[in-house]
C-alpha cells in the first residue's frame, strides 16, 4: 500500500491510524497498536 499511494514511512503510519480501508486491509481493529514508521527498520 505503500508504493501503491507513494507514501512515506510516516506518511503510510499515518494512514493506517487514521483510515478504516487500511486498517480493514492489514486487519487492524481500532484498539490495536500501530508499529511506528521505524518498525520494520529496527528488526
């Protein structure tokens, strides 16, 4: 979804706290934590 919209890694953070189509995608409920835009960078 990132490369899809061409968003940034806290731009795509973003997005995915704030819009129900990417939280439905990745199957996220609302009282799930998102991994910050370091995340995947940190593993």
């Amino acid at each position: 979804m990132q490369r899809y919209y061409n968003l940034s890694d806290e731009q795509c953070e973003f997005q995915i706290k704030v819009c129900f189509s990417f939280m439905d995608f990745l199957d996220i409920k609302l009282n799930n934590k998102v991994p910050n835009e370091k995340y995947y960078l940190d593993i």
